[in-house]
C-alpha cells in the first residue's frame, strides 16, 4: 500500500525506543514490518516541522528482503542475595517455530532496530524475555499517512 509520507534508508532519522510492533509479514521477498508509536526526529528528510513528531501505523518494508532467523535472546537469573543462580543462552528459533514466535511479537515493545552489514535487527522485549528479529535487506523504506504531535 502506498503511504502518503516514505522514506528510503533513514532509519536513523526514527527513534523507535518505546515504539509498539503491530505485525512482522514475510512474502515475495520483502519483509514487512507495522509499528506503532515511532518517533520521526527533526532532520527526516520528509519532517518539515523542526521538532519530534510521531506516527502510528508505520510501514518498514525491507527489500529483497529475508527473515535470517528469529532469536530468544538469553538473560540470567539471581537470587535475592544477587548471587547467580542459572544462565539462559540466546537461542535461534526453528523454523517450525517462527511462525507462532512472529504472532508472539505483536504488542511487544521495540527496544531498538539497527544495521550494520546488510543485516537488520529488531530487538523487542517482552514482560520477561526479550526477541531479536534478524533480516537480510538491500534497504527499507519506511511510509505513514500522517504526522501526530508528541505527548509530553
């Protein structure tokens, strides 16, 4: 779908700290991605205004795009003393269970999405675990329909 506002390879001119994933769809060879509640900061190519806006209903489409894997990322648990008590290691989902794990995602909170080598990551975190979405792109363009002013 068209959006009224996109664009191309400026993730980060977003902040998506506190931002909400709606939806992860893999097909054709794009991945697409809604959130909820992004940040657009001032010097976004398609910000016209000189202060922090927002969005909802954003559109992150990673093109020629693939789902590189899915990962549980790992934590430790302690005690009350603070001692450690059991290390949980970051663990790659089976295919078998990305599907249901992409369901899971919606709602969660966006930690933050990053690039580096071709090889975007989404980390999101739950009530108690947190999820790295890993995507092999050439690019991703970004589109909404609107700005929204920021609460304070």
């Amino acid at each position: 779908m068209e959006r009224r506002f996109q664009t191309k390879d400026e993730l980060e001119h977003f902040d998506f700290e506190d931002a909400v994933l709606e939806e992860v769809e893999c097909a054709c060879g794009r991945v697409k991605v809604m959130i909820d509640n992004v940040k657009i900061l001032p010097d976004n190519s398609m910000n016209r205004d000189i202060r922090t806006m927002r969005a909802n209903q954003m559109e992150i489409t990673f093109v020629e795009g693939s789902l590189a894997q899915l990962v549980e990322e790992g934590y430790k648990v302690y005690d009350a003393d603070g001692n450690l008590r059991q290390t949980y290691e970051d663990r790659a989902m089976s295919e078998q269970e990305i599907q249901e794990g992409l369901r899971e995602l919606s709602g969660l909170t966006v930690y933050e999405i990053n690039k580096a080598d071709g090889m975007y990551s989404i980390v999101v975190e739950g009530e108690d675990h947190s999820f790295r979405l890993e995507i092999a792109a050439d690019h991703e363009i970004a589109g909404w329909d609107k700005f929204l002013t920021v609460e304070s």
